[in-house]
C-alpha cells in the first residue's frame, strides 16, 4: 500500500496507480467469466456428444442365454470411432467388471446410478473424457463407457482465448489511451497554472486569475492568491520604510557632518564646545530616529506576523513602563499616575510596551510642565482597553487621524519628535485587531489615545481578584 500513498508521486502517477490495478482486474475477470460463458456449452455438447455413443452402444447390447454381446458391425463401430481430432474409445462390463466388449485399456470407472457420470482420465498416457452410462437389464445391470481423447477440446479452448483475449486486449489498450488522455487532458489545468506560476518573475506577485481554475484547486489557487497579497504588501511595507528611513535620515545625517566639519575647522574652543552641543543633540536625534524607525519595521505585520500570541497582561505591561518612565516626568515636573484594572489579552508582550511607551512619551513630551499624564488599563464596554490620557494642548478633531500617519506631526509640536510614535501604536493596534481611538481628554481638554480589543480575547482577571 505505501506504493499508492508514496508523497513523492505526482497526481498523474497516483491516479494511474488507482486506475490500472481496478482495469487490469476488470479484464481478467471479464476474460475469465466470457471464457467460462462461451466454453461451457460448447464442452456440453462435446459430452452430451459421448452420451450419445454411449447410447448408441448400449442399443447393440443382446442377452442370449443368460449371457451378454455386443453385435456391433464394423460400420457401426468405424461410425462410432470415427473423429477428426481425436481417437475414441469403448467398453462394455458387467456388474463385476468383466470385459463384455470394447477396449481393454479403458479401465472401468464406479457408474453412478442416478444418472451417466462424466469424468476425466488417462489412456496410454494421453488425457480423455468419457462417459459412463448404465444399461438396466434382467440378466443385470451393465455399464457402458466411451471416452475420446481431449485435443479438440483444446482446441477448442485456444480459439476461444485467442477470440476473448485478442480483442479485450484491443478494448484494454483503448481504456488505457483513453484513461492516459483523459488525465491529460484533466491535469491540463494544473500544468496551464504551473507553467503560469514558472513563468512570473519574483516581483510578480498579482493574484492568479481564478476564472480557469478547476474546482478542486480553487481553495489552494485562492491560498496562493492570500499569500500573494501578503507577500506583496510586505514588499510594498519594505519599500515605504527604506524609503521614509532614507528620507529621514538624510537630512539630521548631513547636518551632523556639517557640524563635524566645522568643529573640526573651529579654533576657538567655546565654539568648539558649542558645536559639540549641537553634534550631541543631533546625534540623540538620529538614535531616536532609528530607535522609531526600527520600532516601526518590528510592528509591520509582515514582520511581526510570525510571533506567536500569548497571554499577556495589560496592568503589568503598565507598571513596568512607571519605572521607565517616571524620572523623565519628574524631571519635566508632570504627575504620571496610573489607574490599572487586571485585564489580559492574546498579544505579544514587547510590541503592546512599545506601543504604550511611544503613548507615554508623546504625553510626556506634549504635557506642561506642572501637568498630568494618566496611564489606565480595565474593560469598557465589556472589552480590554488600554489608553494614555494628559491634560496637554489636544489634538485638533480635524488632525487625530493624520496623527496616526507616518511621519505626520502637528504644528508647533515639540523638537526631537520624528512623527513615528503614534504610526507604531497605530501598527501594533492593527496586529492585534484592536482599534485605536484619539479623542479629547476628560473636560474636553488634553488627549486621550486608547487601544481598544476585541471582547472575545479578554480574561476578566479582575473578577477573579
């Protein structure tokens, strides 16, 4: 069975494999019953043919005084030998076995005496069939045999195989052709579509037209259509970010080598002292550049759709962002509080603290000094949610989707920001198939920014605390 079920196979070899064992059986049990159909009768005739010696010989059976004898002239008896094929052969014996008449070497055979009883032997070392037939008497019963040999019986036998075979062959070899043609002619389309998919370049990523597409290979064709796209929008993910990387970093790279340039021409050592300045903090920008746009590749879900989800909790994730975060507020004199309900969901741990830390930092950064930055985490609605509220400037109705944008940042933003921070909360939302909403804060005043979840991946964990 491992031959039928071997995977290196293609589909033409297994529906072969299926198809000429059942056919090559089909055949020769169509040989076998034709065989058996059509040689029956003519056997039939052959004995009914024996019988009929037998009762011909029978018909010259004469008692005379208590004795039997065969008169049979030598007509009837050349009548009675006589065949074209082969030598026949009688005898005549009593009850006890005596030899009436006939030839000796035809051993008697047990008669049945319900019938005559066709059987099989050998004489002078030569197959026969004969036949034995009792012939009821007064003096007795007497039992008559007449075999012949079996040579146009088998004759007989060869023509009748040399007719089925000759044309059930003809007919087989027919079903094969027609068999190999049609899975020709079936595979047709996987060949057209294989040759198809051989024949696009690695760029090519366009989905497969599914108008030509059997039916059985419609779910796969639509896989590779699937993967296509995702593949293609991984691409097309790849090619944004080199592209905003190198428009990014073009500019705060020139202007860091000009200010090397400089430094290094400058003699005056204040000045020299400033420019250092400026080449520290427009290296912090570059770092932090990098730092957003290598956040943002991670996020991508081509990049990040291979990580497994697990269960992550949304209260922990926020107090480790306090201990990261808390000396910058400190330091900027803003109140970070946090208001956490345990609530779990099926994420990945490092990307919800990125996008987190990105919605603190943008808080942080936005808040005056003197304000406050609020960090809550729970169930709304009966969903997890996880959202960043401050009492800073807001965001303008008009601009709260831009904000989500790459690169998008508002007018009279902050210095050192890229634009970056709210595209990677808005990636990672997308990669959890949460939704992520920008709304002013309580009062209607600051900013409220918060990654909603679907209901279903939520464990109320605080029902259990």
């Amino acid at each position: 069975m491992k031959l039928f079920f071997d995977p290196s196979h293609g589909i033409r070899q297994r529906l072969l494999l299926w198809l000429m064992p059942p056919l090559t059986a089909i055949f020769l049990v169509s040989v076998a019953s034709d065989y058996r159909f059509i040689l029956s009768p003519a056997t039939d005739a052959y004995d009914q043919a024996l019988l009929d010696a037998a009762l011909a010989v029978s018909g010259h059976l004469r008692l005379e005084e208590g004795r039997f004898s065969l008169q049979l002239s030598p007509q009837a008896d050349s009548i009675i030998r006589t065949d074209g094929f082969d030598q026949i052969y009688y005898a005549v014996h009593t009850k006890d076995g005596g030899l009436i008449a006939g030839d000796p070497n035809l051993e008697p055979v047990e008669p049945d005496h319900q019938g005559p009883l066709f059987y099989d032997g050998v004489v002078h070392g030569e197959p026969i069939r004969g036949v034995v037939y009792v012939a009821p008497s007064a003096a007795g019963d007497v039992t008559v045999q007449v075999a012949e040999t079996t040579k146009k019986r088998e004759r007989l036998r060869r023509r009748v195989l040399t007719a089925l075979i000759g044309p059930a062959v003809l007919l087989s070899l027919a079903i094969v052709t027609l068999v190999l043609l049609a899975v020709r002619a079936g595979l047709g389309p996987l060949t057209r579509l294989r040759e198809e998919v051989e024949q696009r370049s690695p760029q090519d990523l366009r989905p497969i037209d599914l108008a030509n597409v059997p039916g059985e290979v419609r779910p796969l064709v639509e896989a590779l259509n699937r993967l296509f796209s995702v593949l293609s929008e991984s691409s097309a993910a790849q090619q944004r970010f080199l592209a905003d990387a190198a428009h990014q970093l073009r500019t705060p790279l020139s202007a860091l080598q000009t200010q090397l340039e400089l430094a290094i021409l400058d003699q005056d050592d204040a000045q020299r002292r400033a420019r250092l300045q400026q080449i520290e903090e427009a290296t912090r920008r570059v770092t932090h550049l990098v730092h957003q746009l290598l956040a943002l590749a991670r996020s991508e879900p081509a990049a990040a759709g291979a990580v497994s989800l697990q269960r992550v909790d949304l209260s922990q994730i926020a107090e480790q962002i306090a201990s990261s975060h808390l000396d910058r507020a400190i330091t900027r004199n803003i109140d970070l509080g946090f208001e956490l309900k345990p609530v779990q969901v099926d994420g990945v741990s490092w990307l919800l603290h990125e996008a987190l830390a990105n919605l603190v930092d943008n808080a942080i950064a936005y808040a005056e000094p003197g304000g406050w930055v609020t960090v809550r985490c729970g169930l709304y609605r009966g969903a997890p949610f996880l959202e960043v509220e401050d009492n800073g400037p807001g965001i303008p109705p008009e601009e709260r989707d831009k904000v989500l944008q790459r690169f998008y940042r508002l007018a009279g933003s902050p210095s050192g920001g890229c634009g970056l921070g709210l595209a990677i909360v808005a990636e990672i939302a997308r990669l959890h198939n949460a939704t992520v909403h920008v709304e002013a804060g309580s009062k209607g005043q600051g900013t409220r920014i918060a990654l909603r979840f679907r209901a279903a991946a939520a464990v109320a964990a605080a029902a259990a605390a």
